[in-house]
C-alpha cells in the first residue's frame, strides 16, 4: 500500500489573528464602538488552525464560539487588543488583522456614569486617536524582514481598488484584502480583493470559510521557505 500525504500549509506555524470591533469606554456604562461580526476573523483563524498553525485569536467583543483547538484572548478597547497582539507577534509567522479597530477613543473615561443635568445640553466628547496596531507590527524588524508575514483588511465606501492599493503602502504589509460592497457586515458571504505588490486579484463571491480557506492558502504559498 503506498500512501500518499499532503502536508499541511500552516504545518509547524504560528499565526496571530485580530479580529471583531473595539470598544471605547466614556464612563462604565457607555462606549463607541464599530460594525463588525468578527465571523471574517474567526473563520480565518479556524481555516488557520485546520491548515496546522497554531493559531492564536486575539477577539473584541463578539458572540461567537472559539473555533476547535484555537487560543483566543478577548480583548475590549484598542489598547487592549495591542497589548496582547504585542504579546503573540515576536513568536509568530503570520500575522492578519482583520479587527474593526476604532480609529478614536474619547479623551478621558469618567468614572461615574454621566448624568443629564437638567439644562438640555449635551456633553461634548474629545477623542484621541488609538494605535494602530496592524502598522506598529508591520514596521518591527521581524514583518520587515519577512520572518512576520503581515495581512491586512480594508472595507472601503468607495474606490476599493485605489484605497487598497494606498492603504497597502501605507502600512508596509505585503498583502491587503479589500471587501467588496459595504453589505458584508455580519453576513455569512463576502467578495474580497487581494491586493499585493504584483496586482489585484479578485476572489469571488462565497461563503466567508470558503474565502478564509482561500486567503490562508494565498499566505502560505507567499510565506519565506
Ligand atoms: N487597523 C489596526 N489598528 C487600527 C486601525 C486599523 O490594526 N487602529 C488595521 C485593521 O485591522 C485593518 C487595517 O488596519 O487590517 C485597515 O484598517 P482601516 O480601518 O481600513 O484603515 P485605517 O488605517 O484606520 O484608515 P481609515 O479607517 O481612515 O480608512
Ligand atoms: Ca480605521
């Protein structure tokens, strides 16, 4: 009997995931956050864990169950989630962000809830800008060097193509996924575009696990030897 194995395309790897909204406390009871399901980032991180990676979720708050044999770390705010991707990057062969970060977070927290004074006036809110965690990963010197393979996600309104590509250069990462269609939140189908230094290529419309599937089989195939 011969047997013939296929080995698996994340076998021996280690692969960190964001993924879901943040969410900005203002006081202990209210917040900002993002539209995001988090299903794309799951469903990665499972395709991931299903290649053979040793896969670590790093997830805001979302309701959905831990895919089988995946570490997942919850996280609330942005600070948070850069803390623990921090943590599990320098280990880590491939990294992919796939969170709906809030670019902003309001100045201060108050302690106490907030109260309507009576006076028919609404509090102003200042915010200050949040890290950005994808670009702090991207320029250490493990993703320059190609030892961190770094992917991130894009949903754009408009112009998909040409913010995609900027968006790529702009943080240094070798391959950005765009969303096609601003239809895709917490839809179990997506259409992405995979956008690297040789082009754009188009990954028709499909089930988000038959697309992670897909988007883990491109990483591999670009990882170092
Ligand atoms: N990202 C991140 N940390 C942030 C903001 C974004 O890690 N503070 C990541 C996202 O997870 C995604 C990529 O960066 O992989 C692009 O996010 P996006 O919001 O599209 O880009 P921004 O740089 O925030 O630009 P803008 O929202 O103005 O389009
Ligand atoms: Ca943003």
């Amino acid at each position: 009997v011969v047997a013939f194995f296929q080995p698996k395309a994340l076998a021996g790897k280690r692969v960190v995931v964001t993924a879901g909204p943040t969410f900005e406390a203002l006081d202990p009871i209210r917040g900002i956050t993002n539209h995001s399901s988090g299903k794309m980032g799951f469903a990665i991180a499972r395709a991931a864990r299903e290649a053979g990676a040793e896969v670590t979720l790093v997830a805001g708050p979302v309701s959905l169950r831990t895919p089988r044999g995946v570490l997942r770390i919850d996280v609330k705010s942005a600070r948070d989630m850069l803390a623990a991707t921090q943590a599990e990057t320098p280990q880590a062969d491939v990294f992919v962000a796939t969170a709906a970060v809030a670019d902003w977070r309001p100045a201060t927290r108050a302690d106490q809830k907030i109260k309507k004074d009576g006076s028919g006036e609404a509090p102003t809110v200042a915010f200050t800008e949040n890290p950005d965690i994808l670009a702090t990963v991207a320029k250490t010197e493990r993703a320059r060097s190609g030892d961190l393979f770094c992917v991130g996600f894009a949903a754009e309104s408009h112009d998909l193509v040409k913010h995609a590509k900027a968006k790529r250069e702009r943080k240094g990462i070798p391959l950005l996924v765009g969303n096609i269609g601003p239809l895709t939140f917490g839809q179990d189908d997506n259409q992405m575009l995979l956008v690297d230094a040789d082009g754009v290529v188009e990954l028709p419309r499909a089930s988000k696990l038959v697309l992670a599937r897909q988007l883990v089989a491109e990483i591999a195939r670009r990882l170092k030897p």
